[in-house]
C-alpha cells in the first residue's frame, strides 16, 4: 500500500525500516546465481555465512545457511566458485540491510557455463557486435598504448618488454586490475573506459595470461564485452593462449594469441623497418640506375646515327636531290618549250600556206569593185567599171574596157 506522508508528518527511519522488510517477508524464495567472494564457516556453529556477488555489477549480498545445507557441498565450494542458491530475502530491520537464507546450493557446472557462454555468443553475434566491419584498424606507430592488465603480472612484463624491445620510444600508459575473480569485470571496464576517453590513447591492449575456462570468464562477461563494442579507440585482445577464445577476442579490433604476439601487432619492429628502408632505397637505387643506363645506351644509339654524326649530310643529301630535280625540270621545260617551238613552226607553215597573201605571192591578183566587193565573175562587173587589184607588194587601179 502507498504510504502517505508529508513534510509535517513524517516517518521514522526505524519505520521504513520495518516496512522495507514487511514488503521483503512478502517474497517468496528465488533462484539467485553469483560468485562467493567470502565463506566463513566457524568450527562449533551451525550456520555457515558467505557473500554472494554479482560481478557484472559490483553488487554483493551476505548469505546464511545451516551447515547441513553447506556440507552437501562443501567438497566442491570455495571462495571463487559460482554457484547457484534458492534462497529466502530477509531485511534486518535494525541495520537496514539485506541478505540471504539459503536453502540449497548447486554449483554452476563447467557445461552449463558453457552453454550459456553460447547463447551469449549467438545473441552478440545477432546484434552485429563481432561483425568485421565494426572492425577498426591500428595505428602504424601509435604514440601511446594503453594496457590493461594484471599488476606485475607476466602478461605485463611480456608486454612492455617485447614492445620496448621492437620501438624504444613507445610510451605505454597502464591499468593494473584484477584478472579474475569477483572484481575482474569491473574493474576491467573501468580500465578500458578510462583510457578509451585519453585522446593520446591510440590503441589499447587487454592482456591476461593463461588459466582454465573458469580463470577467464570475466573476458567473456557481456557489459565488459559491451564496453568493448562502444570504444572509438581499437582494442587488442591478448588472453591467455591460442586455444583460448574468450568472447572479447571475437569483439576485440584485433585478436592476438598470447600477450607477447599483441606487443608484435602493435607497435613495428624498429629492427625491420629500418632493414625495410634499406631495402627499399636500395631497390629506389637500382631502378634510378637502370633507367639511367637504358637512358644513356639510348643516347648513344641516337649518336651513332649517321645523322647525328654528319648533321649536315642529310642538307647534302636533300641539296643533291633538289639539283637533280631543278636539272630534271629544266630538261622537261626545254623539251616542251622545243616540241612547242615544233608544233608552232608547223602550225605557222600550215596558216602561211593556206594565207591569201602566200596566193599573191604566187603571182595572183585580187578585184575589188569601189564598194569592196570580191569580183568573182564577169557578169559582176561593166564596160568602165573602175576596180582596184591588189597584188602581193600593193595594189593599182584598173579599169574595165571590155
């Protein structure tokens, strides 16, 4: 039921005290499944207590049980272990705090973990979260690296040393965390998270080194894998050895099989790119001096040429055709200047022969009447009729008389 109160009405803490644990009574039993973090069981007492913590969420509750509930299985139980408990909420109203009374605990089976770590793969993979794609590319020569591993732990130490080993002025900023256990997930995001917001940050690595499936199941929880997905920074995952395949080497930008690969992947060897360098001047070299030398057998070819030798030959030559053609054209000219000559000479024959003056020449005379007229009959003309002949040489009067 609402409660009603007011400024001028208020309650007690104790009261809310007591009403949080009327609601919680109203409860019944339910199945919760955490990581115990600590168990206490004191020789003498028949109660066993334990934490229960969530490490997804930072979230821890105490939890109490009789010893015959525990000893079912005791041989199997530590702290570390997860485990599932049908338990009974309880408030104690006195403290304001909430815990758990257990009436059975199971352990979470090596197949179940299993199992659900496949359900949670095939969900991620659904929503797009390991798709290549989504994949980001490293840094040739990142400037810093971030790396999240545990403290002075070998994958740390495998990390920096071959890193530093291949690139000597690599600078690293590192965030020594948990691993495993109860407090590896959180604390693994916060590290990533943290250094995904350092602009100066260009890649980050999150290494671990080997352990068994249960060790590593922090690397495949869903909010670090998440926190993974969300981060504009590339992320390396170096977890534990090649066979191991946690969920945030599918996530991860870039996976490496062992710590020491991801310090390879990271950064270039200085070694190689100098030796890279080398060999690339060295071709540069080899390619500058074959282009020259074709460059210069080519020139000497085109020297070689009698044109190149003797430059003017080819004037001399073109001037010794040009006199051929000039004595050629002069020859035709003079050919049909000669053969027009001819032909004028015969022609000017013909029309002298065929002149009327070639006929006067003959000795003929030509009459013509005062009117110009040809006298070409005797009936043209009369008794007295005065003509004018003309000869070859001139002409005279002449006058009819009979």
């Amino acid at each position: 039921m609402a409660l009603h109160t007011s400024a001028d009405a208020p309650l007690p803490v104790g009261e809310v005290s007591r009403l949080i644990g009327g609601w919680i009574d109203r409860l019944g039993a339910v199945w919760v499944e955490g990581q115990i973090t600590q168990l206490s069981r004191r020789p003498g007492q028949g109660v066993v207590f334990l934490t229960l913590r969530d490490p997804s969420y930072d979230i821890s509750v105490a939890v109490t049980c009789y010893r015959q509930v525990f000893d079912a299985v005791a041989d199997a139980v530590s702290e570390g272990a997860r485990v599932v408990v049908h338990a009974k909420p309880e408030w104690y109203a006195p403290r304001g705090q909430l815990s758990l009374r257990a009436v059975e605990i199971r352990l979470v089976g090596m197949g179940e973990l299993l199992a659900r770590l496949e359900r949670l793969k095939r969900a991620l993979t659904a929503e797009g979260l390991f798709a290549a794609d989504r994949k980001k590319p490293l840094p040739f020569l990142p400037h810093r690296i971030g790396l999240v591993c545990g403290r002075a732990s070998a994958a740390e130490r495998d990390v920096l040393e071959n890193a530093r080993r291949r690139w000597p002025a690599v600078r690293f900023e590192v965030r020594n965390v948990a691993v495993q256990g109860v407090h590896a997930v959180p604390q693994v995001v916060a590290a990533v998270q943290e250094l995904d917001a350092l602009p100066e940050v260009d890649v980050i690595v999150v290494a671990r080194g080997g352990g068994s499936v249960e060790d590593l199941l922090p690397f495949s929880d869903e909010q670090l894998v998440r926190a993974v997905a969300d981060c504009r920074t590339p992320v390396v995952s170096a977890i534990g050895h090649e066979p191991d395949t946690p969920l945030l080497d599918l996530v991860a930008d870039l996976r490496a099989s062992t710590p020491t690969d991801a310090a390879k992947r990271v950064v270039p060897d200085v070694g190689e790119e100098l030796e890279r360098v080398r060999q690339l001047r060295a071709r540069a070299l080899r390619t500058v001096r074959s282009l020259l030398e074709r460059e210069e057998r080519g020139l000497a070819h085109a020297l070689a040429r009698p044109a190149m030798e003797r430059p003017h030959r080819m004037v001399e030559d073109r001037e010794a055709e040009i006199d051929a053609l000039v004595a050629r054209s002069r020859r035709v000219l003079g050919h049909l200047l000669d053969r027009a000559e001819s032909e004028l000479e015969h022609t000017r024959a013909r029309v002298v022969s065929l002149s009327p003056a070639a006929t006067l020449e003959r000795g003929y005379a030509v009459l013509q009447r005062a009117d110009g007229a040809v006298v070409r009959s005797p009936d043209e003309v009369a008794g007295g009729d005065g003509l004018r002949a003309r000869v070859a040489r001139g002409e005279f009067t002449v006058r009819v008389t009979e």
